[in-house]
C-alpha cells in the first residue's frame, strides 16, 4: 500500500486511451450540466441566461484541467487518484448549490462562499498535482508557474463577487473566469501545453460533448414530468432526438478531420491546436448544446401543461436558436484553429440560426421545433454534399456519374 501512495505519477504513452476513472469524474460533471439547466429553467430572465453561461464556464474549467492532467499521466493511479477524488468532491459540491449560487438577501452568502471555495481548492489540487507532475519536464513547469500566477489572480474577483452578490457578483465572476481562461491561452503562447497523448486528448473532448448532447434528452422527461404522454410530447420528443442526432453528426464530422490534424502535428503547434482548437473553442460547443437542452425542456414543459398555442415568451426561441448558433459558432472555430479549413456554409450557417430566431419566437412550441430540426437537417444535408462534391473532384470524378 505505501509503494502504491508514493509511487511517481505513472506517465502516459502517446497511445492513451480515456480511463473508466475519468468517465466516473464525467459522471459528476453531468451532474452539474443537469443542475445549470435546471437553474436556467426555473428562473427564465436574460440575467438567467447569463448566470447560467458563467457557472458553465466554472464548470467547463473544474473539467478541463482535470483532462489535462488525465492527458500526461493516469488519474486511477495513487496520489494522483486520491487528489483527483477529492475534486470529484469539490465538483459535486459546486453543482449542488448552483441554484442557490445567485440568491441575494440575508443569509445567501454562504452558497455563494462554498462554491468558490470548492472551485478554488479543486484548482489547488490540480495546480499542486500538475505540478509534481511536470518534475523533469522544463517546459511543463514553466507553463504551469505562468498559469498559476493567473489562476491565482482570478480568485480575487471570485470571492469578492461572492461576498458582494447582486450585479456585482455577475461582473466580478465573469472577470474572474475571464482571467483564468486567458491566462491558459496566454501560457500556452508564450511557452505551450504539452499534449502527450492526440488520440486521448481529442476522444476526451468528443465525450464530454456527447455527454452535453446527452442533456437535450434528459430535458424530455424534465420538461415532461409525470404528465400524461400525449401525441403532440411524442412528436415533440422524436424531434428533439432528430436535433440531437444532426447535432451529433454535425460536430462528429468536424472532430474527425480536427483528430487528425492534431495527431499528425507536433511540439508547439500540436500544444496551440491543444490549447484553442479544443480547451477554448469546445465551451462555445457545449454551451450551446445546454442551452439547445434548457430550450428543448421549456417547449416540452409547455406541451405536457397543454401551453401549445404558442411561445409564451422569448426563452424557449433564444435557447433553441441562440443555443444552435453559438454550437455552430463553436464548430466553425474549432475547425478553423485545427485544419485552418473552413468551408464559407461553416460560418454562415451559425448567422442563420439567429436569422430564425424571430420566427422561432413567434411559432408555436412543437413548430419552431420542427422549424429548428428541418434547418439542422438541411444543414447537414448540405455539408454531406459538398464533402462528397470535394472527394470527387479531389480524383478528377463527377458526383453525377
């Protein structure tokens, strides 16, 4: 037992795979995906939506440097497991009172408190982790000391906007969070973050994608409840999965040809794919798949109260449409920093998605559903095409013959 405590971090080799561990640490973070959505849906306010980005953005972090790590050595193994548990901890604790995490008035400070708390000690636990880690490794620890001096700093803000609350706490937070993610980019600039093992890196991106495509149909049944399954929840339940599947295809395609272009690169140029084609440019992906999910819910919870005559307000058509541009948004990102080859549908399919909004916004629940789908579809539909067109002409074949 003392040999497996003390052992050094066992380093991983160029060909790692995800662990069953860091599935089990996914699980957790699902569990906070659920409580943001969940947040969003009963308070629906623009400052909700707000609210709602910040704490996912937290969370995309507590995630993210964890996967990190997971990259250059075995979370499952000794010290390293046992601190990465302890984040585990700290995750769950930050899910739990993300409902309670924007309440003003009396007594609401201590909510407040212990999320930071729990977020600065799981940040703590990383950085020292990493740390012991990069012993040996010139580049790894310059990298994580030009981190640290902003992951540090981003604390100030952090617990002054949970002392103070109110608007300030929005200001303060997003700064705070601003700071911290900055400060990984800039690291990665001036003197990059290894990424030891491609093939992990990016199938550990792809998961937890799939796993925020996940919510979209957790929102069904949230948005249901018990109420009685009628034709109109079934029409609108099959819909979303058909959103969900596009959605799917649709980064699947790109996350292929991203794959490949960071395994094939290498030393500083595969750390920068690293760094901005996936630590920065997925949140955009994720975030917009949640909000995809919080409006799924809205428009489900409408149909089974028998609400379908119509939206009754802005919330359901923002989170649809807002939510499926900003994932395309997201998409045209990552491929830009990753193949440095976006076709100009990429682009401009994100500015279509807001072009629908106002018709979302004005259409009954299960329509601006299907007004949604039948434009993912398109889309989709689209982008088969003209990568069948490209493979054709690449060897000198029409795609009529």
């Amino acid at each position: 037992m003392g040999r497996i405590v003390g052992a050094r971090p066992m380093v991983t080799p160029e060909t790692h795979r995800p662990i069953l561990f860091e599935i089990f640490f996914d699980l957790v973070f699902v569990f906070g995906l659920i409580r943001v959505t969940t947040f969003m849906s009963q308070r629906p306010a623009p400052v909700t939506l707000m609210q709602g980005f910040l704490v996912l953005l937290l969370l995309w972090i507590s995630w993210l440097v964890y996967s990190w790590l997971g990259n250059h050595v075995r979370i499952d193994v000794g010290l390293i497991r046992a601190g990465v548990t302890v984040a585990m901890a700290a995750v769950f604790l930050i899910a739990l009172v993300i409902p309670d995490a924007w309440r003003t008035g009396p007594g609401t400070t201590g909510s407040r408190l212990i999320l930071v708390l729990a977020y600065i000690a799981l940040r703590v636990i990383d950085l020292v982790l990493f740390r012991w880690v990069s012993a040996g490794n010139r580049q790894l620890r310059r990298t994580i000391r030009l981190y640290a001096l902003s992951t540090t700093l981003s604390w100030i803000p952090l617990v002054l906007g949970a002392v103070f609350g109110g608007a300030a706490q929005i200001l303060l937070w997003a700064l705070a969070l601003t700071i911290d993610m900055g400060g990984g980019v800039v690291s990665s600039m001036l003197s990059g973050w290894p990424v030891r093992s491609p093939g992990h890196f990016a199938e550990r991106h792809s998961l937890v994608v799939i796993i925020a495509l996940g919510e979209s149909l957790i929102s069904v049944a949230a948005g249901v409840g018990i109420q009685r399954i009628r034709g109109p929840i079934l029409l609108a339940a099959l819909l979303t999965l058909a959103v969900t599947v596009c959605l799917y295809w649709l980064y699947s395609a790109s996350a292929a040809t991203s794959r490949h272009a960071l395994t094939t690169e290498s030393g500083l140029r595969r750390a920068h794919v690293g760094a901005n084609a996936y630590s920065v440019a997925h949140f955009p992906v994720l975030a917009g798949t949640i909000y995809v999910a919080l409006g799924v819910e809205q428009v489900l919870a409408g149909l089974a109260h028998e609400e379908s005559h119509g939206i009754s307000d802005w919330m359901p058509a923002v989170a649809l449409f807002g939510g499926t541009a900003l994932f395309l948004a997201g998409r045209a990102t990552f491929l830009s920093l990753s193949v440095r080859c976006v076709r100009p549908g990429q682009f401009v399919a994100p500015v279509v998605a807001l072009l629908l909004l106002p018709a979302g916004r004005h259409l009954p629940g299960l329509a601006a559903l299907g007004l949604l789908t039948a434009f993912l579809a398109v889309l989709l539909s689209y982008e088969a095409w003209t990568r069948r067109s490209t493979r054709f002409n690449d060897v000198g074949v029409s795609p009529e013959s």
